[in-house]
C-alpha cells in the first residue's frame, strides 16, 4: 500500500470529484478534502468537514458518487459538497425522493444509473438519471430473521444481475 505525505488517517472510502479533489471519508472524523501535489504523493490543501459544517454528526459519514456527483450519507440524509460556497449542503432533489421512512447509511454503485440504497434494515435498488429516481426494489429485513451488519452495511455487485448482500 501506498501513503501520501502529509494524511496519515484510517480511511475506508475515497473518491475523486470532477474538480480533482480526492475525499476521505474517517469512521470517527467526518470527511477530509484533499488537494494532492502534481505526483499524487503529497497534500497541498488538507479541509476537513464535519458537524459544523453541515453534517448531523461527525461519525459514520460514508460517500459514494452518483451520476458523477460526490454525495455523503450519515444514517438519515443525503448530502452533497457546494464548491461555490465550500459546504456540505442537504441534497434536496434526491432527499425528497427518498421511499418513505427510508433513512440512507450507504450508497453502492451497483451497475449503469443503478445504485444500492442501505438504511438501518433494508436495502433499495434505485435507478437515477438526472436526480430522478426509479425504484427498482426494495427489501425490508425486519419482516424476516436477518440483519444487515450494522456498522459496515454492505451489497457487493456481482453482475448486472446478481449482487451479494451482506447479512449478520
């Protein structure tokens, strides 16, 4: 594995957005915004957001990209990064589509426009074209005597048509 001079924290998730910065998404910190030198092995501009910046929470903050837009999810809303007033905002288009109830853990890209929607107990495959959802699915495990793992909620796309979904 590699590291980049100047971040040494545990990261399970990472992204490049379309403005070149790569974010960083901590279990127990929020996110870091991080401008990297012309190599790629060293920080230039490190920024870190959190509650006080637009989140509910500083932990449990996981991102994901859906139609090319970095967006984060902290176990209720989605949200995004305002480049013009460098702020993490609620993403109001996608929030109000939201199936009813459904507060969002975790996004996975799961094949073309499709992404895996995780909430506490049940997951939801969406399709998105221009912000505009089309539920494809979606599965409540509180009817059943399954659990997804709580703290790291995961589906893993196989194929177009097969995805793994990670129980307890």
């Amino acid at each position: 594995s590699n590291t980049i001079k100047g971040y040494l924290e545990p990261t399970p998730e990472i992204e490049f957005d379309h403005l070149e910065n790569l974010w960083a998404c901590h279990n127990k910190k929020g996110i870091f915004k991080i401008k990297l030198n012309e190599t790629l092995d060293a920080v230039d501009f490190i920024k870190y957001y959190g509650k006080d910046e637009g989140f509910q929470s500083d932990r449990n903050i996981r991102e994901a990209k859906i139609e090319n837009r970095i967006v984060f999810t902290s176990g209720k809303l989605i949200y995004t990064y305002d480049d013009l007033k460098d702020t993490i905002i609620p993403f109001d288009a996608l929030n109000k589509q939201l199936p009813s109830g459904f507060s969002v853990k975790k996004i996975v890209s799961a094949y073309k426009d499709h992404y895996w929607f995780i909430s506490n107990n049940s997951v939801a495959l969406i399709k998105i074209i221009n912000n505009q959802m089309d539920l494809k699915f979606l599965y409540d495990f509180n009817s059943e005597d399954f659990s997804l793992i709580s703290d790291f909620p995961n589906v893993i796309p196989l194929n177009s048509n097969l995805h793994l979904i990670c129980l307890d």
